[in-house]
C-alpha cells in the first residue's frame, strides 16, 4: 500500500476524533442548554450556516483560480441546489411514523436525524480534500496533505460542537454527543482513500461536492433549526444567537 493512501486514512481517523472532541465543552455545568433549547438551536444554526459559507462555498468557487467567473459558480450553485434537493427528499423520507419504527427511534428526533444527515454528507468533500492533498504530496513531494489534514481536523472542533449543542439540548449525554458528532465525521477517513488512489477523478468534481455538502447544511438550518428554536423563543434571541454563533465559527477558524 503506497504511504499516502495509509496517512489520508489516519488523518480522516484523527480528524473525526477532533470532531468528537467539539461536544466536550457542554459537559461543563456552565453550559445547560436544556434551559435555553431555543437559543441551542439557533446557536448551532449559526455554527452551521458559517462553516457551509466559509468551509464549503468560498474555497469551491476558489478551487480554480482567484478569479471568480460564471465557470467557477455554476458548478457549485448545482451543488448547492442538488444538496437542498437531497435534504429535502431526506426529510419527506422521514415522517414521524417511521421514526417511530425500527432501529430510528434511538437515533433521537427528526431535527437530530437530519442534523447526523447533513453534518456526516459535509465531511465528505472535506475526506475528498484530505486524500487529495496527500496523493499531491507524493507527487510533488511536498506538506500538502499534512497542510489540509491539520487545517480540517482544527475545524471540526466547532463543527462538532454544532453537532452536540442540539443533542445537549435534548438532554443526550456527554458522550452519546461525542459519539455522534465522531460518527457524522467518519466520512472523512472512508473518502479520503479513494480520493488519494484518484485524486485526478475527485479534482474536478471538488466544487460540486462541496455545493452538495452546503446545499444540505443550510437547508436544514431554515428547514428545522430555525422553526425548531422560534418554539422556546423570541425571534430577537433566536436572531441574536443565530448571529453569535456564525461569528463564533468565522473567529474560532481564523484564530485556528
């Protein structure tokens, strides 16, 4: 096996515990989100609908060139498109009497089945990129791979914090936040193998995925966080946490 295919596969590993890690700070007594359920929502709209914007839709109109033309944006407005698309079908697909069947049950509501949906499809252009990244470090010798794998795995700390902050807020234990927030994150490691076996087949498609990814994160937001958090509060609180924690997002990863 050619060293590169082993380190995608050990950083899409890493890179999905560091996930997991994003729920660890609601396990301080500090942060009982089941009394502000409303503002938990919200909040982790915020955290969601900044990392679709900048994770996901700035670097795909980016991927080709500094200069965004007509070229660039079609492929990632598709993607967004199909991405709200599949969402949308994914939540007719889920009507109440089926969760209330089977093996759904423990997955926790609807809004947290989506949430796993839609979180578990965003790490998929980010294992793509991992994989990527070290096939061209190998080719061209050189930190590439390492470059995109530390910057993903820093990242996924707040985006697992937006994974648990609704799940606290239904009164999930610290550790089934954990274990989900690592869960939605698994993708990662699974794409980012074939990703560095073809890294020429994913390049090109690299913006669409990441529209796709996008598509899905906002959709839910409007769809089922911002209803979900307007039930408990006022719409200034719910648009003032919405607003705190896009900001948060943008800050924590520039500051990481």
């Amino acid at each position: 096996m050619p060293i590169f295919i082993a380190q995608s596969f050990i950083a899409g590993i890493i890179a999905s515990f560091t996930c997991g890690l994003g729920a660890l700070p609601l396990a301080f007594k500090a942060f009982d989100l089941r009394k502000h359920t409303g503002l938990a929502y919200s909040a982790a709209g915020g955290l969601m609908f900044a990392a679709s914007v900048y994770n996901l839709i700035l670097p795909g109109l980016t991927i080709s060139s500094s200069h965004i033309g007509l070229a660039d944006a079609l492929p990632m407005v598709l993607g967004i498109v199909l991405g709200a698309l599949f969402l949308s079908q994914v939540d007719t697909y889920f009507s109440s009497e089926r969760l209330e069947q089977g093996n759904w049950k423990r997955w926790g509501n609807k809004t947290q089945v989506l949430i796993f949906v839609a979180m578990a499809i965003h790490s998929i252009p980010e294992g793509v990129a991992v994989g990527v990244g070290y096939a061209s470090s190998a080719v061209y010798e050189n930190n590439l791979g390492n470059y995109i794998a530390l910057a993903i795995a820093l990242h996924n700390i707040p985006e697992g914090l937006a994974v648990a902050i609704p799940m606290r807020a239904a009164g999930a234990s610290i550790w089934r936040c954990f274990w989900a927030a690592f869960f939605t994150s698994l993708p990662q490691p699974i794409a980012a193998v074939p990703a560095a076996y073809v890294s020429w087949l994913f390049q090109p498609i690299m913006p669409v995925l990441m529209g796709f990814a996008a598509g899905a994160m906002i959709f839910l937001v409007i769809l089922e966080l911002i209803p979900e958090a307007l039930h408990s509060s006022s719409p200034i609180r719910v648009a003032w946490a919405f607003t705190v924690g896009f900001c948060a997002m943008i800050l924590v990863q520039v500051l990481l």
